[in-house]
C-alpha cells in the first residue's frame, strides 16, 4: 500500500488543469491569453473554462511564433519526482521477474502470473510478499490471453462444475461467456451493455446514471510471435514526436476557440 502510494503521488505529471467560471463578456481576454481544453455553459452569463497549465516553455514559445500571438503559462507547483516513480515500479518488475523468465508463464501483470507449471511451495503463501494461489489448488483447463487485462479462462471445480473467469479492460470483471471470448481470440467485436455509468453536468450541477455501450476487442498493440508479445512503433515513444503531437493539439484548440469566440458571447 505504502509502495502505491509513492507511485501515484511521485508518478504525477506535470502538466495541469485550471478549472475557473468566467462572465461571458471576459471570454475574449482569456481566448486569447490561455490554452484553453474546453469550455461548458453554465447559463446565459457564465461559463466554466478548463485551461492547461505548466505547459513547456518552449512549446509557448513556438506557439507564440507560429500563431503571432501573447499566450502566457501559468505554474503551479507539483511535487513529483519521476526517478521515486520508476524505483517502485521497477522493484516490483525485480520481484516478479524471476516467475515472468520462466518458460512455464503464459501470462503476466503487475503482481501476478498465469503459469503452465506449479509454483514450488516457498513462493505461495499469505504473507506479504508472497504469492497467492487464486485457484486453491485447481488447473485451469482452458485459457485465452489477448492482450494486457485482456485474458480468460475455465476450470473445473471442486464440484466439478466447469467455471468461466474474465477481466477485460472497460467491462465488469467475469461478464464474458466463454464463446465470446474465444470470439474475441479470433478477431471479432462485441459490443456490450454498461448499465450503470454516471455522467456529470456542469450545466445542472447534477449528476445522472444511464446505459451505455462500449465495444471491446483483443488488444492489436503487440503481436504475439513464437510466444513473445513484439512492441510496434517503438520509434513513437521518442519525446520530440510526443511533443510535436501536443504542439499540434494546442494549436488546433486555440483556433478553434478564437474561431467561435463571438458565438459565446452572442449567445
């Protein structure tokens, strides 16, 4: 728990939200002075404004050049330390190495592994540290790995009833029968109900809960070869193309703003 919590407060990035309501008749000044990310009416004299803030200075700079105008960047403090992050992260990855290495693991995640052979005793147990058997015991009969937190699988029970588990990323854990998973192996989509999502108005101030639908699919981001998952597009993690990529999407942003500006304040 402790280990988490440096992750997610050390992990943060820098780059922030500034959410502020405005009078209408003031949305010139901050078009035209802010990077804005949206805007949401609230009635007809005030609207709310999420703006990026800690913004890289040189990607204002450029801004400022390409779009002759005078953005300004806004600071806050934010106390991350991505050296702390990546230590947590990489103790874990040391501790679970030794199971990920084997010939025998079919399937990893953060803290645990899915394998074809039986763990020797001194690596399971309740302590902490340990691992933990999820099955009690049992073999899993049949299983399907599609991508990260993308998997499922049965096994027989003590009963020797057959039982169906999946986690898919974006649905209920274990709302997947198995048929639809082994459609999922071979490439198809499946579309599935969510009965229960809540949405937030900013307009009302209120918040309601609705059906929605998502569709899923096996995870395409690493090809599977000879039983080793192959990143694509690895050139993509480069920073100068993630910058380029931001600098675009806040050009975009504020031109579309200064595009619609009088539409706000006529309405």
């Amino acid at each position: 728990m402790q280990l988490n919590q440096l992750y997610g407060i050390f992990g943060r990035k820098h780059d922030l939200l500034e959410t502020r309501n405005i009078y209408i008749e003031d949305l010139d000044e901050f078009v035209s002075t802010r990077l804005i990310k949206s805007i949401v009416p609230i009635n007809d004299e005030i609207i709310t404004l999420l703006m990026h803030k800690n913004i890289k200075e040189d990607i204002i700079l450029k801004l400022n050049s390409e779009l002759v105008v005078n953005l300004t960047n806004h600071y806050s403090l934010v106390k991350a330390n991505v050296a702390i992050a990546s230590a947590v992260t990489a103790y874990a990855r040391i501790h679970m190495i030794t199971f990920k290495t084997e010939a025998s693991c079919v399937y990893s995640d953060t803290d645990s592994v899915f394998t074809s052979n039986k763990l020797a005793g001194k690596f399971i147990g309740s302590e902490l540290g340990l691992m933990k058997d999820e099955l009690n015991g049992l073999t899993i009969k049949e299983a399907y790995f599609l991508g990260i937190k993308k998997y499922g699988y049965q096994y027989l029970d003590e009963n020797n009833k057959l039982v169906t588990k999946s986690t898919f990323s974006g649905i209920e854990k274990n709302s997947l029968t198995f048929d639809e998973i082994i459609k999922l192996s071979q490439g198809d989509q499946l579309v599935k109900e969510i009965p229960l999502r809540f949405y937030k108005s900013f307009q009302s101030l209120s918040i309601t809960i609705d059906s929605t639908h998502v569709t899923i699919r096996r995870s395409l981001d690493k090809p599977l070869i000879n039983n080793l998952y192959l990143p694509l597009h690895l050139e993509s993690t480069n920073l100068e193309i993630e910058k380029s990529w931001f600098l675009k999407y806040l050009k975009r942003k504020f031109k579309k703003y200064i595009k619609h500006l009088g539409k706000f304040i006529k309405s």
